[in-house]
C-alpha cells in the first residue's frame, strides 16, 4: 500500500453497495448505504465473496423448493443451537 491516500475506480454498483478498486494499491471498497465502508487485499474480498455467493445458493434453493407462500417464512429459520 503506498502512502498516498485510494482513489478507487467504480467497479460494480447495485441499489445496496458499490465496489470500487483502487489501480495504485489494489485494495477493494465495499461502500454500502449506511455510510459504512469497508476495505478488503484482493485475496480476502474474493474469500468473502465466495462465502456470500455459496449463501446465496443454498437461500435461492431454499426458496425454489418453498412454492407454497406460508412455508417461504420457513426457509429462513435455522437452527440457531450450535
């Protein structure tokens, strides 16, 4: 990282987040509404960005199996005892 402070470049942006790199460091900025950024190396936003994506299967499966709309409720408890 050098002494110079990141002006990233806009890399992706969504009505919840943006995701920006900065070209000098490589460190990527996941700002969200809320006036929260966060900034990641490379190696950890894609580690981060796998776990999110695995997530997203496994709810997207959950709901497709749920047609039924009272049952979706229930696709999002879990079992919270470990």
């Amino acid at each position: 990282m050098s002494n110079k402070p990141c002006i990233p470049d806009p890399l992706v942006m969504s009505e919840y987040c943006r995701l920006s790199i900065c070209p000098d460091c490589g460190t990527l900025h996941l700002n969200l509404p809320s006036r929260i950024s966060l900034q990641f190396d490379i190696s950890q936003f894609l580690a981060i960005a796998d776990a999110f994506t695995r997530a997203a299967q496994i709810l997207r499966g959950r709901m497709d199996q749920s047609s039924n709309p009272k049952r979706k409720a229930k696709v999002f408890e879990f079992d919270r005892s470990h």
